[in-house]
C-alpha cells in the first residue's frame, strides 16, 4: 500500500546518534557479503580450479546493482505507514540478506557446485541491491545538509569496512577453519543490523510520494545544473578514476602475484585506509563544503594516480605497490563521499529513493563501461598510456566540478 511521507526536520524522531548508528549498520552490512562476493570468494573458486571465464561470469552479477534503479519506485511507492514506509522494506530485506549467506553453508567446496552457488549469489546481490535503495533514501530523509557529507562518509567507510571483512577476514576463516563457520560469521554479522533497523522508530510523513513510471524517475534531472553534474561532471570525475583502477588487478597479474594476494592487497588491506579517509572526508565536508573537498580528491587521485606508475611499468614490489593501492583508495573513498553528497543533495524528499538512485548508478553503470574500454585500450598503448588518459580525465573531471559547484552547489 501507499504511504504518506513527510520531510519537515522538525517531525524527525530520535536522536542524531540513532539515525548514524542505523546508518553505519546498514551500509556496513549491506557490504559485508558484496565484498565476499566479488573479492574472497573470487580467490576461493580460484583456488578450487575455477576458470577465469566462469570468475568473470560471476562478476557480471554485480551489473544488478547500476540496474536497480529500474525498481528503486517501488520502494519509494509502497510501504507500511504502521511499521514505517521504508523500516518495511529494510527488515525483512535485511533478514533476506542472512537467510541467503547461509544457503551457501551446504556447499563446502563452492567449485563443485558453482549453479546453485552463483544463483544464491545474484539473489544475495539483488537483496543487497533493493536494501540500498530504503537505506539511501531513509539517509536523505534523516540527515540535513549539514550532516549529509559525514552520513556519507560513514555510507562509504562502512562499504569500504565490509570490504575489509568480507573480502579479506572471511577468507582468513575460510583458510583457517573451512566453508562453514566463515559463513555463519558472515551471516551473525549481517543480522546486526536487524535489532538496530527493527528498535529504530521512522517518523511519519504527510508528503505523498509519486507514483512510479519512466517520467518521475527521470524527473530528477529537470533540477537546475543536475544534468551537467550527472552527464558531464561526474562521469569525467569517475571515469578517470575507474580507469586507472581497471589496469590494477591484470597488472599485478602480469607481474606475478597470485590471485589470493591480489585478492587480500588490493580488497582487503588496500580498503582499511579507505574507511578513515572516507569518515575524514565526511567531516571536511562538514567543515569545508562540498566544493573544496571535491577539488582535494581530484588533487588526491591525481596524485595517487601517478604512485601507479611502477606497477604499470612492471616492478610491482609488495611494500610500494600496497601502499598505492593504499593511497589510490584512499583517494577514491574522499572521491566518492563528495560525489554521494552532492547526489544527495539533488535527491527530493518525496522520490528520494528513486532520485539517489538514479543518480549514483549511472555513474557506477559509467565505470563499468570505462573500464573495459580501459583494458581494451591497455592493448594499443600500454598500462602507461591509460593513467595518463585516466590523470587528464580526473583533472577535468575536477575543473568542470568546481565551476558547477560554484554555480549550482551549496553555500
């Protein structure tokens, strides 16, 4: 059924430590088994004997994410004025996040049994997916301006955190005790968030909210100088970023690392810094403003973009390559909590689901896109000449920022 929503601060319940608190544990775990996904169960069918061609089938199972925004209207449409419009959609979602990681506890040796595996998988994904879309739009609706840059930090730390866990902890359990009990952390983890989101009150709201079709959905982008950011901006921004990152894992490839240390570096060590740049980067927003951060992570990737150059020459030595990895992902987090907060910033409170959505998967369905043309383009002129196109399109991406910023953005 329809709800009638609200946005009025004045009518918002709870203090401003519950709604981070309920923040930090969606975004955490909402990650936490994403990051398996895509980084420690990779290096585990890996080691199983699994193809590359079957990993990178896998891969393509991270694609429902930029689609979501097909059914972000739903979520905004429908849900329970009783139990709180979107507080319906996050519990039994969340519950559907723990009841699929241990589905995948029978299947001790994954290799074997890749068909129900990588089904349980997309429906986790799809799960995870649809979650993002209430908790992003609950995050726009809880926070002001003011606080929107450290929400969005803590959203991005906590991805990057569950990185961290799922990607690298997990297949230290895995290793060290078997299949079994690392899902069952994974999924005791997970269900966390549960009593937060389940003793969380969602206030109630007068606002109706849109019906769902094509034209609300892209009725975001009437906004004044939401398509230049979106279109243009962003995509600059990003693109340069996901360029130089494409090149990362078939470098280090080349250079003779194997897929499990790959795996463990550039998933899992190479986020932890991230988390602290992410939570720094919130509270400079706070601080700063959205236009001086945006120009620092331009300056940082850039910057971190260049630490790259040795691996793309071949010398990958653990020490220096972990510690561009490191910085190069610090960088991105800044890069993302500014980006997340603008976006924000552009989502209305009666479709903000659906907005903030819309808005940030096409910039993730943007670097999809850029980085397997990256690699193709690796083939004509070398991992050197694809940070050097990625540097140029960072640089732009952040002049073209700053003059949009200075037009459109908050004061």
């Amino acid at each position: 059924m329809a709800s009638t929503l609200t946005t009025d601060p004045r009518t918002l319940d709870g203090s401003g430590a519950e709604r981070f608190r309920l923040i930090t544990a969606l975004y955490f775990t909402q990650y936490l088994g994403v990051g398996f996904l895509t980084i420690g169960l990779v290096a585990i069918l890996r080691d199983g004997g699994t193809s590359l061609a079957t990993l990178g089938m896998l891969q393509t199972i991270g694609l429902i994410w930029p689609l979501k925004f097909l059914w972000s209207p739903l979520v905004d449409r429908f849900g329970s004025r009783r139990f709180g419009h979107y507080r319906s959609w996050l519990v039994p979602l969340q519950l559907g996040l723990v009841i699929t990681l241990l589905a995948l506890t029978p299947f001790a040796t994954p290799s074997d049994h890749l068909g129900p595996v990588m089904a349980i998988c997309a429906l986790f994904v799809f799960f995870s997916a649809t979650q993002d879309i209430a908790a992003d739009a609950l995050a726009v609706r809880l926070l002001s301006d003011g606080d929107r840059g450290l929400g969005n930090g803590i959203q991005v730390g906590g991805n990057y955190l569950g990185s961290v866990v799922g990607g690298g902890l997990a297949v230290v359990v895995y290793d060290r005790f078997g299949w079994v009990p690392a899902m069952v952390m994974l999924a005791l983890l997970t269900a966390t968030a549960l009593g937060v989101v389940i003793a969380f009150r969602e206030p109630e709201r007068v606002v109706q909210v849109r019906r769902p079709g094509l034209r609300e959905l892209l009725s975001v982008f009437g906004q004044p100088g939401c398509r230049s950011w979106v279109l243009v901006v962003v995509p600059l921004y990003y693109i340069g970023a996901a360029v130089g990152y494409a090149i990362v894992s078939p470098a280090l490839v080349d250079a003779g690392w194997s897929l499990t240390k790959i795996g463990i570096v550039s998933g899992a060590i190479a986020s932890a810094p991230a988390v602290l740049a992410a939570l720094g980067a919130g509270a400079l927003v706070r601080r700063w403003g959205r236009t001086r951060v945006l120009v620092l992570g331009g300056a940082l990737l850039v910057v971190a973009t260049l630490g790259l150059v040795p691996l793309a020459l071949g010398e990958a030595a653990t020490v220096w390559t972990t510690v561009a990895l490191c910085a190069f992902m610090a960088a991105y987090a800044v890069a993302n909590v500014v980006v997340y907060t603008i976006n924000m910033d552009f989502a209305r409170p009666d479709s903000a689901g659906t907005d903030f959505t819309t808005l940030t998967s096409f910039a993730l369905a943007v670097s999809f896109v850029a980085a397997a043309i990256a690699l193709t383009a690796a083939v004509y002129v070398g991992y050197i000449g694809v940070l050097v196109g990625s540097i140029v399109l960072i640089v732009i991406g952040t002049v073209l920022g700053l003059r949009h910023q200075r037009r459109h953005g908050h004061a």
